[in-house]
C-alpha cells in the first residue's frame, strides 16, 4: 500500500514538472527581447532539471516501465 501511493506521488511529481517544462518551453518561444529571453532560459533549464530529477527519482525506486508507459510517463 505504501509503495502504491509513493509510486502515485512520483507519477504525480513527474507530471506536474512535465507541464512546467512545457510552459517553460512556450515562455521562451514566446520571448522577445535580451532580458526576456535570458529568464526564460533561466526559467527552462530550472525545469528540465526538475523533470530529470523527479524521472531519476522514479529510476531509483524501480517504478516498473510497462506501468510508467500505461500512465504516459515516458523514462
């Protein structure tokens, strides 16, 4: 029971840094200028750091990869 609902927060984590990175993605897409610009990539490596750390995370407790694929996790 345990192990489900740590596996459930990881996907959960997982998920919510994916969406950050995609609206981190679309900020720097939609930048204009120098200084817009430069936050934005500040913005965006912050969160495909995050994305990484939350899928090393999920490497590390052994979440299986048919069920990570079953609920669209790709690692």
């Amino acid at each position: 029971m345990l192990r489900e609902l740590e596996e459930g927060q990881i996907y959960t984590d997982i998920q919510m840094a994916k969406q950050e990175w995609e609206r981190a993605m679309r900020q720097f897409e939609d930048a204009q200028g120098q200084d817009e610009i430069d936050y934005a990539i500040y913005v965006l490596e912050a969160a495909e750091r995050k994305y990484q750390i939350h899928l090393r995370r999920a490497k590390r407790a052994k979440i299986n990869d048919a069920v990570a694929s079953e609920r669209g996790v790709s690692m």
